[in-house]
C-alpha cells in the first residue's frame, strides 16, 4: 500500500515505519514541540532514501537557527530518490529558503501550494512573525497571510489544528482578532502539546488588550511545556509584557531572569536577543530602572549571534541594545552599513531599518525631540522589519514616550488615542490620564 503523510500526500518511501515516523516528526515539528529532530532522525535511518525525512530534518534545523547543517541536510535531501514531481519542488523550495534566497523562495512557495496546498511544511514558510512574508520588506505582511490562509482554506478540514493556529494568528495580527482568536481556543483544544497556538494565542489576547486572559494561559500552559521547547522563553516573554502593562516591573525582571535571558533560554537567538533587547527597553521607556549588567549582557551575547548587519528585524534589535549600551560607534558603523545596504537596494525593509537606528541613539542620549523628529515620518514603515505586531510595538512606544517628554502632547494623545481604540491598555490610559491633567 503507498504510503502518504498526515495530509494524503503521497510519500516515497515503501516502509511503513519511516512513514509512520515522518508523519510523528512533522507534527512535533509544526508543533514546535521536543523531539521532533530524534523523531525525524529515527524516520530517516528506517529509509535512508526518503528525501521527505531529510528535507524534513533540514527544516528543524533551520528553525534552529542551524544554518549550516540545515543546508547539509536539504543537499542530501536533493540527491535521494525523488518520485513525485510534488516532492521533487518541495525539496526545491526548502533549498531556496535554506540557501537564503528568500524572494525566490516566497515565489516559488507559493507557486508551490497552488497546486499542493495540503504540503503544510511549504505553506507554513510564508506565515507567522518570522516566515518568509514578515521578512520579505513588505509593509502589508499581515494582509498576504491572511489571503493566502483564506486561499486555501478549503483545501483543510474545519478542524484541523495547525491550519486553525495560523490562519487564527494571520487574522488576530491583521484585525480580526475575535475570530482569530476562537479559532486559536479551538485549535488549542483539539492539541493541546502544541507551543505554536500557545504562542499565537498569546498574540491573539495581547491585540484584544485580553491581559488578564493572557496571563491565565501562561500560567496554566507553560509549566508542562518542556524547558527545553524552543518557544519556553519567548512565551514567558510574553507573560513579562503583562507584567509591565500592570507596571509590575519586579515582576517582568523575575521572567526575564528565570526563562528569557539567554544564560537560561534555549530558544534561538533571534528570540532571544529580541525579547531581552524590546523588553529591557521597554523598562527603562517606561521610566523602571534596569539592574546594572543586564544591558552589557544582553548586548554581548547579542554581538557574537549576530556580528554583521544585513537583517532589518535583527538590526532593529541591534540598534537598541547599541544604543541603551552607549555603543554609540558601533552603532553609528551599522548605521553607515545599513545605509549603504538600502541604497544598493540590498535590503528589503529599506530606509526604516536605520531609521530606527538614528531613532534609538537619540532616544537614549535624550534628545527626545530629535528621536520623535526622526521616527515619526517613517513610522508607518515600522511593520516593515517584520516580526509580529507586539514585538514592534516598541518602536512605537519609543516614539510615543519621545514625544510625551518632547512636549508634543498634542500628537501623542491623537497616537495614545489611535492605540487605545484598536485595544484596551492600562498602560496607555495612564499615559492619556496623565497627558489630560
């Protein structure tokens, strides 16, 4: 009997373990649960000619931010017996995407899934806050996960949960967040092990201002999820931002401390260095003081992941550690590399990503004024360094606090405003009380 995946899809391969396998190790992958990599690794011993389980491996690794061996992997998956034309391009595009050619990579995907839109390994590359839309420079990322989710709806069963976690994400970080957000609870309910909805989910309550839910989750979810989950960090990331939406700032350095610093994290660097740069700024924005050392820490860490520029997300991230350091060379040498970046048209985001960075030097040198002078034109070019809507909200709160101490009151109520009818936050009603007294 052939062999086919989760989805129907056919698999070539003629044992019924390494099938069975294949289809384990990519539920765990998708799941973003521990030992997906043993699962796969088991699945490709049983046929080592299984180019899926290879490509597969490939994938994890990637997700891993192991480059090196996610391009090793997807090499071997290309030279193994390839019996479909289906999975012929999957390999093509996981090889694309791996090999950094991403524009080339978001092109052929999509191609890819108009005639196989079961194959959820190639339909998940463009979504979420890291896939291949939120880091393609687009301004309208949202928008294009929410179409091509609605695209293919039908290809899915109305309940199946990894279709319900994304589509319910794109639709939460796109406005929709009620309805998102009911297909997340569902998708939640049908898997429970699944740290991807749990994430999104996450999202879901912080576009609604649904803190006191969002708090609740974590607090039920997190503590049978493994330490070892690639997401545990970056979910208690998360409950960190409720804590300082409360003004609990005790409380959001005890996450920091016990699951997001990267002493403690196994997450990858991208989320950790984001998560420990937006939330320890987000502190010293929010008038809390930072414990001597964090900053440096963070930022050392930071510059051995991520040495070189090139990445707008990364490099936002970047600026603000530079920045909160006094690294003010080493920030201005990013600067002067992202500039030359943009105008050979080598980076996607385009001028925004330095932006941010001249936004941020100003910031932490007090020129409040300046910072809101150079942030405020660009900012409807934020979305476009990626990343979900809560982790760029820090930019914006970078222009708001700008411009509240630069006596701007009139401009800041009107984006106070803006911000508190998309969603309820005590935080900002503070901050519009005390602009109002």
């Amino acid at each position: 009997m052939a062999q086919r995946d989760t989805y129907g899809l056919p698999l070539s391969t003629t044992s019924d373990e390494a099938a069975a396998l294949y289809r384990e190790g990519v539920a765990l992958m998708l799941s973003a649960w521990p030992d997906a990599a043993e699962v796969l690794d088991v699945a490709s011993d049983a046929d080592p000619e299984f180019a899926l389980a290879h490509a597969a491996r490939a994938r994890l690794h990637a997700i891993h931010s192991e480059t090196a061996e996610a391009r090793s992997r997807v090499a071997i998956a290309r030279k193994k017996r390839v019996r479909t034309e289906r999975e012929a391009s999957h390999v093509d595009v996981l090889s694309l995407a791996l090999g950094g050619q991403s524009q080339q990579a978001l092109a052929s995907a999509l191609a890819h899934v108009e005639r196989w839109p079961r194959d959820v390994i190639i339909l998940s590359l463009p979504l979420g806050a890291f896939g291949l839309f939120a880091f393609s420079g687009m301004a309208d990322h949202n928008q294009a996960k929410v179409e091509l989710c609605a695209r293919h709806a039908a290809a899915f069963p109305e309940e199946d949960w990894w279709f319900l976690t994304y589509y319910g994400w794109s639709l939460a970080e796109n406005g929709v967040v009620a309805r998102g957000r009911a297909m997340l609870e569902r998708a939640i309910e049908l898997r429970r092990e699944n740290a991807n909805t749990a994430h999104a989910l996450a999202h879901a309550m912080f576009e609604s201002g649904a803190n006191d839910a969002a708090e609740a989750l974590i607090a039920d979810w997190l503590p049978d999820y493994p330490r070892g989950g690639i997401l545990h960090g970056h979910i208690a990331w998360h409950a960190a931002l409720v804590a300082l939406e409360r003004g609990d700032a005790d409380g959001a350095l005890a996450i920091y401390a016990d699951k997001v610093r990267h002493s403690v994290s196994q997450g990858t660097p991208i989320n950790i260095i984001s998560d420990a740069a937006s939330l320890l700024w987000r502190l010293q924005a929010y008038g809390h003081a930072v414990p001597e050392g964090l900053w440096q820490d963070a930022a050392a860490f930071a510059r051995k992941a991520f040495p070189r520029p090139g990445h707008a997300f990364v490099d936002s991230h970047m600026a603000l550690l530079e920045a909160a350091t006094g690294d003010s060379a080493g920030l201005d040498r990013r600067i002067a590399a992202l500039d030359e970046m943009v105008g050979n048209g080598a980076l996607g985001a385009g001028a925004i990503v330095p932006t941010i960075g001249r936004a941020a030097l100003a910031f932490a040198g007090e020129d409040y004024g300046g910072c809101a002078h150079i942030l405020e034109p660009m900012a409807a070019d934020v979305a476009r360094i990626g990343g979900s809507n809560a982790q760029r909200e820090v930019i914006e709160d970078t222009l708001l606090v700008a411009l509240m101490r630069s006596d701007e009151a009139t401009k800041a109520r009107a984006l106070l405003d803006r911000r508190l009818h998309r969603r309820p936050s005590p935080r900002d009603s503070r901050w519009l009380s005390g602009l109002a007294a």
